[in-house]
C-alpha cells in the first residue's frame, strides 16, 4: 500500500518548483520590461535633445538675418544654400555680407549645449545640466520671393543627438529696416514752399506738381507724373519719373531726366540727356548747354532718345534725336513701410506712461517707449530709438544733435506727426505715420520716411552714415509663417 506522507511531499515539492518557475518568469519579464522602458527613455531624451538643438539652430538663424537682412540680396532666387553653397558664397562677397554668411555657415556641426531631461517615479520630465553636447547638423536657406524690402525666406535645420535627428522647416516673412531707406521718402506729394532747400535724395511714391518754392541739390525720383512749374529748380541731380513729364516755360532741370511715360518740354534740361520709354515732344524747351556757332547762330547740345516719337526730330533746341529706340527706366522704389509700435512697447528698454519733454543727454542707449507725446533737445550718445505713440516736438530755436557723428546715432519712431520748429536743428533718421514738418530755417540732416512732408523754408542735408552705425536689426520684422517638424526625424539604432 503507497505512503501518504511521501505522496503529500511529491506534491509540495511540485508546487514550489512550479511557483519559482513563475516567480523566475515574471522576473524576467520585468527586467525586460525595465530594460525596454530605459532604451525607450533613453531614446525620447535623445530625441527631445535632437528638437531642442534644431529650434535653437532655427532662432539663431534668424537673429543672424535680423542684424543684415540686405544679405539676402546676395541670394538667387529658388536656389537652396546649404553647407557647400554658402562656402562658395561667401568668398565672392567682402565686408558685413561675409561676416553674416559666415556666422550661419559656422553654426553648422557646432557643438550646442543642450539639456539633460530625466523622470523619476513616473513625474514629468525634468530638464538638469549636462556636459554632453549634441550638433547642430546642417542649415539650409532658400529665398522663395522677394520684392524691394520684403524677403519670404524657406529654413530648414537639422539638429543630431546620438543617434536621434529632428529637422525643422520654417517659412519667414523679412521685411527689411527702416536704415535701407535714403534721403526723403514721402509717400504723397509734398508741400514746399518759401524757398525750402533739399540736398537729399528725395523718393516720392505719387505724382506731383513743383511749385518755384523749392531748389533741388540731389536725386529725386517720382513714383507718378511729375510737372515742374514755372521757376521750378533741380539745380544738380538727375530727375527719374516712372509716369509722364512736364516742364512749364522757365523751369529747369541740371541733369540728366528719364521718364517711362511721355515727356513734354517748354522749360529747359541742361546738360541732358532726356530719356523716355514713350514719346518726347520739345515746344519752347531745350536740351543740353547752348553752342554758338560761327555764322552766329546758336544751337543746343543735348540728345533725345525716346521708345516713341521726337517731335520735331531736328531742331536747335536740341542735339541729335534717336526716336524709336527701346530705353529701359527702372527704379527700384521702397513702398512707405508700417511700424509696429506695439513690438517696441514690449521690447524697450524705457517705458514712460505719459507725456514728456527729455533731455538727450540724459537718455540711456538702448530703446525708449513714450506713451504720449514728446518734446525733446539736447547731444545724444551711443545709439539710441525713441518710439513716441503721439507726436515728437523739436522746440524753436533747439538743437538735436549727436556728440559724435561717427558713432553715435538717433532713430525716431513716431505714430503721430514730428515737427522741426523755426531755426532748430535735428540730426536723425525719423519715420513718422503722418505729417514731417520742417519749419522756417530749420534744419535737418537725415534720413526721413513719413506719409506727408511739409518743408518751409527749411534746408535737408544728407547724412547716410546715421543709416551705418544705427542697429539694423531693432526695426527688421521677422514673421513666422509657418513652422514644423519634417519627417522622419531621427534614426534610432
């Protein structure tokens, strides 16, 4: 007969060994799982890493074009610039170009800092320093579009961590700085009147009528039709209209004019030549400087040439006339550029809640915000933008000046009006969104962009270095189009 003790013990036995077995299996499976769990945290920190450097890659980017967005003129368009393209870039260009293209090319395979991210007990992630460094791995640029300051630019970033890469594409809106702007650019007709004097290029982004209230000592170019009445001077310069032209009998024009319209002469175009993309027709006017002949006679020097007719094709009043042949008139002309006032209010340096009457030496560099109107005198140092919500006054008979011309300036902003009153002294670059006003004797060396200008008896000097030394990058806008992530994005081993 079989013991029943010995069965009872076969059984237990039988037992454990079956609950060790299955201890054994799920701790197996644990560490497997702990193990899978440690590859899969290992891999998403290396892939946050990856994203990290390629958003710091995007941003850097962009901080580079912001400081020299005229760079981009440099670009072919739809031609993408990675590594290699850039390098070849870069030696055919000299002075800031260079050093922007080269800041951008060295950002590729930099070492980057970037974070540690780890988890405990199931929390969130947590950031902490690490002494490793991931690589920005490639940068690529494409212009897509661009018109006279508006750039729409394609970036795409590659940022490698271990084995991990993210890659993003952003699409971007440049507009360029208000220092791309020369001289006077208006963009309604102006009002000059008690003998005002402009030795600035002037733009003016409309038609206008001359009155002989003003003297031209420069450049100026009409958007529109341009007449020049009775009296009118532009004593040196060129005149360029890209609509019709029309000198009244005693205006005249020391230079050379060039119209993409018609052109109609009873005033006089000393020195020429005359250039029209449509037809000349010359009534009491000349052309060129007056020639005696032997017999007496005297005859004008200056040459016509015309897509169109030339009427009459012979005359003493002029030179040779070349009708029929193709002239190309081209200008390039910035359109009057929209402040955001409201990013300088949140970006400034100063903020002032009200009304104020500053004095320029008191005035830290860097950008100040007043909300209200502002009067303001004195030397200025370093670099300074002065953004006002109301008007800005520059008081009779007050100086505006920098300390020193070769490195300091002034950039006044303001979403009012800006008057020059009688014999005061402003040197700045001055945007305004509506009415520059000079006064009497006043004077003002710059660089001025407004909706209207009304200049009496007042004198504009040029002073294009004001345009060099103040910081491009504090009026560039940047506008983010688009932004994501291109897949795939990373390779894990």
């Amino acid at each position: 007969m079989a013991n029943p003790l010995k069965n009872s013990r076969g059984q237990a036995l039988l037992f454990v060994i079956m609950i060790l077995l299955l201890l054994s299996l799920v701790c197996t499976a644990g560490l497997k799982l702990m193990q899978n769990e440690r590859l899969t945290m290992k891999g998403s920190q290396e892939e946050i890493q990856a994203y990290y450097l390629a958003d710091a890659a995007m941003e850097k980017v962009c901080a580079i074009l912001k400081d020299n967005v005229g760079v981009l003129d440099r670009f072919t368009l739809n031609r993408t610039y990675g590594k290699f393209e850039l390098d070849s870039l870069q030696k055919a260009l000299s002075g800031k170009d260079a050093v922007t293209l080269q800041a951008i090319r060295g950002l590729i395979n930099l070492p980057y800092a970037t974070l540690e991210v780890t988890r405990e007990k199931g929390g969130s992630f947590t950031p902490v320093e690490n002494s490793q460094a991931g690589i920005i791995q490639t940068i690529q640029l494409t212009k897509t579009s661009a018109s006279d300051n508006t750039y729409q630019i394609r970036i795409e970033v590659t940022g490698k961590y271990g084995p991990a890469r993210r890659s993003l594409v952003t699409n971007i809106r440049v507009t360029a700085p208000l220092n791309q702007y020369r001289g006077i650019t208006v963009q309604n007709s102006p009002q000059l009147t008690n003998d005002c004097t402009i030795h600035t290029p002037m733009f003016i982004l409309n038609s206008v009528v001359f009155q002989p209230t003003g003297c031209f000592y420069n450049n100026v170019y009409i958007k529109g039709n341009c007449t020049l009445q009775q009296g009118s001077r532009l004593t040196t310069g060129n005149l360029q209209v890209m609509g019709n032209v029309t000198l009244d009998a005693g205006a005249q024009i020391t230079g050379e004019l060039m119209a993409n319209g018609h052109v109609f002469l009873n005033g006089d175009v000393h020195g020429g030549p005359v250039r029209s993309s449509g037809s000349v027709t010359v009534d009491q006017g000349h052309v060129g400087y007056p020639v005696t002949l032997e017999n007496g006679d005297t005859e004008w020097n200056g040459d016509i040439y015309a897509a169109g007719s030339i009427t009459p094709e012979v005359s003493d009043q002029f030179g040779t006339a070349f009708p029929q042949q193709s002239q190309a008139i081209i200008n390039s002309f910035l359109e009057y550029p929209l402040v955001d006032s409201t990013w300088f209010a949140k970006n400034c340096d100063f903020f002032y809640t009200s009304d104020q009457n500053l004095r320029a030496e008191e005035l830290a560099q860097g950008i100040h915000y007043v909300m209200g109107n502002v009067t303001l005198t004195g030397h200025y140092q370093g670099n300074l933008t002065l953004v006002a919500s109301g008007n800005v006054t520059i008081p009779a008979g007050a100086t505006l000046q920098a300390k020193n011309q070769q490195t300091d300036s002034l950039m006044i902003i303001s979403t009012g009006s800006v008057q020059v009153e009688n014999q005061a002294q402003l040197e700045a670059l001055v945007y305004t969104g509506q009415t520059m006003q000079l006064a009497n004797q006043a004077q003002l060396t710059g660089t001025i962009i407004c909706k209207d200008f009304i200049c009496d008896g007042a004198v504009v000097f040029n002073q294009p270095l004001l345009n060099t030394i103040h910081p491009a990058w504090i009026t560039t806008n940047i506008e983010i189009l688009s932004w994501q992530e291109k897949y795939p994005v990373f390779k894990m081993n």
